[in-house]
C-alpha cells in the first residue's frame, strides 16, 4: 500500500511539473489582407498566448492586457494607438511607410482579432513584413491571405520567422465594377520589389501546396500536446499490435471525417466550445483507464467518438489559413495537412508502442505503471479544461 501511495504521489509531483507544458494552439498568428478602393484593412488573428508577449513588449500595461483578453463578451472592439499596428505588420508601398489610421482589437476568448486600416496608394506593390516574430520568437508559421472587397482571393502566402515578408501587387483601382488583377509572393525583405516568379497566385501550384501542408501538419501533431496525451492515453492499456491498430485506425478515421467536414465548412463548432472538449475528452479517458483498465473495447469508441472532437481542433487549425472557401481549392491542402497529421501520429506511435511494451516486462509499471500515467492524464486534461473554459 505504501508502494503505491508513493507512485501515485510521485505521478502527481510529475504531472504538476509538467502543467506549464501548453496544449498546441495551431497557428497561432494567422493574417487576412482586405484590399479595397481607398483603404486596406489587415487584420491578425492572434492566439492569447502570442498576445501576451505582443502587448507587454509594446508597453501595455496588465490593466490594459485584462481588458482586451477578457472582452469576450463585449462585441465592442477596444481602440489600440496607431502605432501599434508597427508591431504587427511593417507597410510599405515603393519604399514609403504606411502609417495606420486605426487599430481595434477584439478577443473571442481563443484569439484576439487585431483590425489596422492604411489609406491605399492608387498602385505599386504593397511590403507587409510580420513584425510579431520579433518579439514573439516561439510564434509558429501562419498564413496570410489576400482579397479584395468582392472577396476574390488574391492570393496567399506562409510566414514564418525565416521567410516574415509578402508583397501584393495591388489591383487597378475599378472603373466598370470590375477588379484588377494581382499576386501576392513570398519575400525575404519588406522592400523588395517583385521578382517575376509568383510563388502563390490565387489557388496555389500543387507542389508549394503539399509540402507545405504536410510540413505544418506534422508540426501541427508533434506540438500538439493534448491530441499527443489523448493517443498516449488511449494506448496505455493495449498489449497487442493487433490492439494498437485498431485504437489508431478508429481514431484516424473519426477525425479525418470531421476534418474534411470542418475544414470545407460543412460543418462549424467553435473553437472556445471544441477547445474545452478535446481537454474533457482527455479527461474521460484516464479516467476510464482507472476505473476500467481491462476493458480494451472501450478504447475503439472511445478511440473514434472522441476522435471526431479532434478532428475539429485539426480543421480549425488548417481553416485559419483561409483557404478553399470554394472547396476545390481545398482538396490539396486537406489531404496533404491530414497526410502530415497521420505521418506524425505514425511517428509518435512507432516510438511509444515500443517503449510501453518494453516497460511492461517492468514488474512495478506493469503492477502500478498504467493507473500513474492516467492520474497525470487526468491532471493534464483537467488544467487544459480550466484554462480554456475560465481563462
């Protein structure tokens, strides 16, 4: 009895340490570019925990930080200075700095919606550099997407810390209720003018595409944490291979389905509703490894009915980027980020599958091993769920 105390103890001393570890929040900065006859609206879709480097380091104070990440029930958007958009985007046009007329913000209670308007030059290309990843380093690559007022897409582009730049070829100004035509590129300097080579035009070229959708979505999976807990979790209990491809296959194909149907907007949960129930999903299932260790076949529903809740989280990730509001621009991108979300789950799996069966010729892990990882599980669901439903 003694023994066991002890284990339990030390799984919560474990779990406790590991409670700063924050579940993925996927792209965390995403960006929309809104191009119109006078003005052009950029507005960033920033993640609380981005927000909350931005803010201090432009001076906020924590009075101010309060007031914008708890607005959630306000639908007024709080006014920011002008100058604050400097510490979103850097704006150019030929060289010449685009100075904001107005910065709002409004926050949901996931993100923080950070709205800057520039007056519109009436041609040349428009140098948008993503200043955040000065400051916030941990940022993850986000999109930025462009349309004009009719919502035409003009075209997207990845950023990252490596490659922070884009340019808009900005559209003629409409005579005839017509739009111009335009492109918007990668670039590596805020003031390069275009090279003739468009990296991404309206529905972008199968290869950029793929790559770059199966590379965000192995990072989405590997920095994933709580769909990483929630695998471990259901795998903890399976003692045969036979057992790990079923919980793996039903847990594939539950969130591939709401993926797909998400992400083409089929159907839309948002995600301060989705977010807490991914945490409470982790939850029942340590607690089902405590109260029922033995009874595998729980894990296949579980494995798939939970799974379908993860698949939202997945699509609300890859939906950020703003893409394939028609459909067929998202065939792509969906089968490639669902490809790299698999090839990571794979990953994960070849390495802890050995490792657990490995451990079980370990007398005091297979007597006691399965009850404390679910004890810090449970933990790890229970600080996720308060974080996302109070916090």
């Amino acid at each position: 009895m003694q023994r066991i105390i002890r284990l339990f103890a030390s799984s919560l001393l474990l779990g406790a340490a590991v409670l700063n570890v924050e579940a993925h929040e996927p792209f965390d900065c995403s960006s929309r570019v809104t191009v119109k006859q006078d003005e052009i609206h950029v507005e960033v879709m920033m993640g609380l925990d981005g927000v909350r480097v931005i803010l201090p380091a432009a001076g906020f104070s924590p009075e101010q930080i309060k007031n914008i990440v708890l607005m959630r029930h306000s639908r007024d958007a709080i006014d920011l200075p002008a100058a604050f958009s400097a510490r979103l985007f850097e704006v150019n046009v030929g060289g010449k700095e685009l100075a904001a007329k107005v910065v709002k913000a409004h926050c949901d209670g996931m993100e923080v919606v950070f709205a800057s308007i520039y007056p519109r030059p009436a041609e040349g290309v428009l140098n948008l550099r993503a200043a955040y990843f000065d400051v916030a380093k941990d940022m993850s690559s986000g999109s930025l997407v462009a349309h004009d007022e009719l919502r035409n897409q003009l075209g997207w582009a990845l950023l990252s810390p490596a490659s922070p730049s884009a340019q808009i070829k900005l559209p003629a100004l409409r005579t005839n209720g017509n739009a111009g035509s335009n492109s918007i590129t990668n670039a590596t300097s805020p003031s390069a003018e275009p090279e003739g080579k468009i990296i991404q035009q309206g529905t972008p070229t199968l290869r950029n595409s793929f790559a770059q959708f199966f590379k965000l979505g192995v990072e989405h999976i590997l920095t994933g944490f709580d769909h990483l807990v929630f695998l471990v979790a259901l795998l903890i209990g399976a003692r045969k291979p036979m057992a790990v491809l079923c919980i793996v296959t039903c847990f594939t194909l539950a969130h591939s389905l709401t993926l797909a149907l998400a992400a083409l907007n089929m159907v839309t949960i948002p995600a301060r509703i989705i977010e807490p129930l991914i945490a409470a999903s982790i939850i029942a299932v340590g607690i089902e490894n405590l109260v029922r260790p033995n009874a595998l076949s729980d894990r296949y529903w579980l494995a798939g009915g939970f799974g379908l809740l993860h698949g939202f989280g997945f699509a609300d990730a890859l939906r950020q980027t703003g893409l394939g509001r028609e459909g067929g621009a998202m065939a792509v991108p969906l089968l490639s980020f669902n490809v790299g979300v698999e090839v990571g789950q794979l990953a994960v799996v070849a390495v802890f599958v050995p490792l657990l069966l490995g451990l079980r010729h370990v007398s005091v892990f297979e007597r006691h091993g399965s009850r404390a990882v679910s004890c810090i599980v449970i933990l790890l669901g229970g600080f996720w769920f308060i974080q996302r439903l109070v916090f």
